[in-house]
C-alpha cells in the first residue's frame, strides 16, 4: 500500500465542503477537518474532526502542519449581513491565516475555493472566462469584494512559493444543501409557491459534486497561481425557474419584476432586517448583481483539468427532489 495521503479541509459542514470531504474520503485521503464545535458532528472514518476556527491562526496551522494538502472552501456566503465586517474578517483575514500556515508548513498543494463573482460581469452578449478583470465594485456587494480580495491575497501568496490553485466555482446547486445557500433559498421559496416574480438574472450553474471532484482534480493537475473556472451550463434565471417548475409542480412566476421597483422595495426590506433581525429576500447590492450577465466559458477547465459537467437539467431536478423531500421532513 502506498502513503496515505493526508489533506485538510475547512469548511467541512457547508454545502460544498460536505460534498469534497465525501469525494476525498472516496479517494482514500485522511482528512483533518476544521469545525467550530466539535459536538456537533459525528465521527467518520478517515477523518480527524479539529476544533477551531479561520480567525485563530493557531488552530489552522494545527490543522495544516504535516498535511500534504490544503482545501479552503470556509467562507460567508451571503448577500446581507447585519454587521459587514464579518464578510471581511472570515473572507479575507481568514484566507490570510490558512495561506501564512501554508508558507509556514509547506503543503505539496493548496487548493483555494474562490467565487465567480471574483471576475466580475461580462458585457451583453459576451462570456466571463478567466482573463476577465473584477469590475463589480459600483455594485457594493460585500461577499463580492471580500472574494475578490482574499483571491488577490491567494495570487500573491503563490508568488511567494505558496502552490495554491484558485477555483472559481459559478452558481452552485445540489443536494444537502442544508443551511441553505442564497441559490437554495430561491429554490425554496419557488417550490413552496413563495417566488411571485423574477428578475433578468443570466448565470452559470454547476453542479456541486463536479465542483467537489474538480478540487481534488485541482490538487492533482491544477498549476500553481493559475485559476480554474468551474461551470456547467449557461441558464437565464426564468428558464432555470422552468425547469425547478418542471420537478416540483409548482407554477413557475411569469413576470419578470420591474428593476427600478424592486431596487426601492429593496431599500425597505434591508430596513426590516435591520429591525427584525432576520435576512431579507434580496437586497440593493443583490439587485444590482442580479442586472449583470454572468455567462461564462469554462472551456479552460475543460480543457486543463478535463471537466464534464453534469447535465443540468438532471442536476435541477435533483436538487428539488431533495428540497422537497426534506421540507416533508421538517
């Protein structure tokens, strides 16, 4: 038997990060897994549970010392916060502490999860592929900008020696997605009849266990300071509702809402979250985001890393399947 070989992984509990440790549990790595609370999870073959969190840089590079590889998928996926900093001190700050233990301990490879947000948007009529340049900060979306930063942090680590390979995954969908993603909750809300309208949203989707595979490939074959788009199909967001339509029975909203109404409306639900506490349904940086195109051409990871997305329509239906599933269960 050869070495085993051991990777560690943040993250582990989220929607992606459930899927990678499953991949390269599969792929018969040891894996050492980053958590806040260790009470919280259960125990799994082939992998160490490690209390701790991105903001201790202690307990991240407990993790990493002796780990050939390093997977950094932790990050706050929303698009509201009630205090911003957070975006900022997990995002980046965090970043900074797994890439300081990576040049510390030295890992064979480093595989970052970064965002499609971090290319920005493209023209009309045009695709985002890996040469485009960020262009999004008129949009003032925190996660956006703090992706971006903590992607420029990671590109300049990598000139410092740090063998990280940056992913930059578009929107990702799928099963398990518990908590859920802000893709998730509009999946939600559209099978429980809840999504009145939608917006002029042009997107990528993928998978989520092609991204999963797509990071260990990375790990593999992936060059250092190089990024890897990672896609699957290009959708406009009512015929994405279409198919969520299609596997859940439930009408899919006709009309698209006026821009500059929802932008002022808006304003007031981002106001209610404030007093309530809770996140409201879209807010004005997710309705700026929401005009942009975000097509893309994943041909280089095609090409490099010899992806094959799965086919869409199968993964959509899947994914609502499984929300359907678990919302009888709740």
């Amino acid at each position: 038997m050869g070495e085993i070989k051991v990777a560690f992984l943040t993250g582990a509990t989220g929607f992606l990060g459930r899927h990678l440790l499953r991949e390269l549990i599969h792929k018969g790595f040891a894996v050492r897994a980053l958590v806040r609370d260790v009470s919280r999870v259960q125990p799994l073959d082939q992998v160490e549970w490690l209390e701790g969190c991105l903001e201790d840089p202690k307990s991240v590079e407990k993790g990493i010392r002796g780990a050939q590889y390093v997977f950094h998928t932790a990050a706050l996926n929303e698009f509201w916060q009630r205090d911003k900093r957070r975006f900022y001190e997990v995002n980046v700050q965090g970043t900074k502490n797994v890439l300081d233990s990576c040049l510390k301990c030295r890992p064979q490879r480093v595989v970052y999860t970064s965002s499609l947000a971090t290319l920005g948007s493209a023209p009309e009529g045009k695709f985002i592929d890996e040469q485009t340049s960020f262009n999004l900060q008129s949009v003032k979306d925190h996660y956006a900008e703090s992706k971006f930063q903590a992607e420029r942090l990671a590109q300049n680590y990598a000139q410092k020696g740090v063998p990280v390979v940056i992913l930059n995954p578009t929107a990702v969908i799928g099963t398990d997605d518990t908590k859920p993603t802000p893709i998730g909750k509009i999946i939600q809300n559209a099978i429980r009849g809840k999504l009145p309208f939608y917006l002029p949203t042009r997107i990528n989707f993928v998978d989520v266990r092609d991204v999963a595979r797509m990071h260990v490939v990375a790990a593999e074959r992936g060059v250092a300071g190089e990024r890897y788009l990672i896609g699957g199909a290009n959708l406009r967001f009512d015929e994405f509702l279409k198919f969520v339509s299609k596997y859940s029975g439930k009408p899919a909203p006709r009309h698209a809402f006026p821009i500059p109404l929802v932008k002022l409306l808006s304003y007031g639900a981002v106001g209610m979250a404030y007093l309530s506490g809770r996140p409201p349904l879209f807010s004005p940086n997710s309705i700026r985001m929401a005009e942009k195109n975000f097509f893309c051409d994943c041909r280089k990871a095609k090409d490099a890393l010899g992806m094959v997305p799965a086919p869409i329509e199968q993964t959509i239906k899947e994914t609502v399947e499984w929300h359907l599933r678990r919302s009888k269960s709740h």
